[in-house]
C-alpha cells in the first residue's frame, strides 16, 4: 500500500512537471515577421517615376487597377511575377516595363529570423482627375477626428475604402473611429483587414493623370467679298 501511494506521488509529481513546462513554453504562434524589401531604393517612388499612364487610355477615359502577385525568395530573387487583374492590355504594359527595370536587389522576408519564400501583391491605381486634384481622405479624416466628428470622418472613409480597397491604413483609421462610436464588431473586423492588407500588400502606387478642360469661343466672321 505504501509502496502504491509512493508510486502514485511520483506519477503525479510527473505529471504536474510536464504541464508546466507546457504552459511555460513559448507558444509557436508568437513570431517576428519582417517584410521583404526592395534595396535599390523606395519601391513606391520608382514605381512611381517608371510606370507611365498610357496615352490611348487617358484619351478613352479608362481608369481601374493593376493587381500583381509575385513571390521573393529566401534568397531575394522577384519569382512568379503574374498580373491578376487589368482594366486593359496598355495597363498591364506599362506596368510590365517598369517591372523590367527592376534590380534583383531584394531582403527576404523573415520569420523569426529566417528568411523564407513569401508571395506579395502590389496594387498600380490609375485614375484621372479633370479640372481637380486627387482627394488627400487621410488628411481630411484627420481634421474631422480631431474635431470630433466622427460620424463625417466614417463616412469620408466609407468612400475612401470604395474606391481603395487596397490600403491598410484606411481600414486602420476606420477600425478607430468604429470602435469610438460603439461598433466593436465592425471595428474588430476593420483591424483584421488592416493587418492582412498591411502583411500581404507590399505597396498601392497611385498613377494619375490631371487634366484642365478649356473653353474655346471661336467668333464667326463675315467676309464680304467685291464684286
């Protein structure tokens, strides 16, 4: 019997020691996640500079968004390179050669440390704008929070997401101003597409082209002639 209590003692002293190395373990959902990287120089500014809105679409009014993938090795090569979405053929020309001049100048992303394969996706926005300039919807947000209208600041950010669906930040200052006015479940769900735009979006690039329409009077003359 004594023997028994004995054996029981040690069994659980056991037991008791691997549950709290488990739960004193660090869990494997923990981890440091560093982005890839162009090196050569700012991948917004010279996609920026490269890619050029095409002529016959500025004069046919076309506008809509170029959506790539593509992975960059552990090793920092740009692999896989495919265009997943383009309004037109001259769209995913022009965004084709700036891709063209590209060095093979890339960091890997990194968890934990350890480089790994990653898959990324960039979005090109081309848009015109006619007698206007691009709407800066992050700044105006920024004024109407600090007014404390935050009702205006939702809905200016409710057209900002309509027309870019593609920028983190936007659903990041959405996620604040839901959960000031109440809406925890909208404002949790904002907060997880910012984080999944923000992990899986290398970079939006804005392609605009602004235009001025001008009013030409021509006056009709009369000419009389000799006979």
């Amino acid at each position: 019997m004594k023997k028994t209590a004995i054996l029981f003692a040690v069994l659980l002293l056991t037991f008791n020691t691997i549950v709290i190395s488990q739960t004193t373990q660090k869990p494997d959902s923990i981890q440091t996640v560093e982005k890839a990287k162009y090196l050569k120089e700012d991948l917004t500014k010279f996609l920026s500079k490269n890619v050029a809105y095409p002529n016959e679409a500025m004069r046919s009014n076309i506008q809509g968004d170029v959506v790539l993938s593509f992975t960059i090795t552990k090793n920092g090569k740009l692999d896989s390179l495919t265009i997943l979405k383009s309004p037109d053929f001259s769209f995913s020309t022009s965004t084709i050669v700036a891709f063209d001049r590209l060095y093979e100048q890339w960091s890997p992303s990194r968890i934990n440390d350890r480089p790994v394969d990653k898959k990324y996706f960039i979005i090109i926005r081309f848009r015109i704008y006619i007698n206007t300039q691009p709407p800066d919807n992050k700044s105006k947000t920024s004024v109407y929070i600090k007014k404390q209208k935050f009702e205006k600041a939702l809905k200016l950010l409710n057209n900002a997401i309509k027309d870019n669906q593609y920028d983190f930040e936007l659903f990041e200052s959405r996620s604040q101003v839901k959960e000031i006015l109440g809406d925890t479940e909208g404002s949790k769900q904002d907060q997880i597409a910012s984080d999944n735009l923000n992990n899986e979006v290398m970079t939006v690039v804005d392609i605009n082209a602004i235009g001025i329409t001008r009013t030409v009077v021509v006056k009709e003359e009369i000419v009389v002639m000799p006979r």
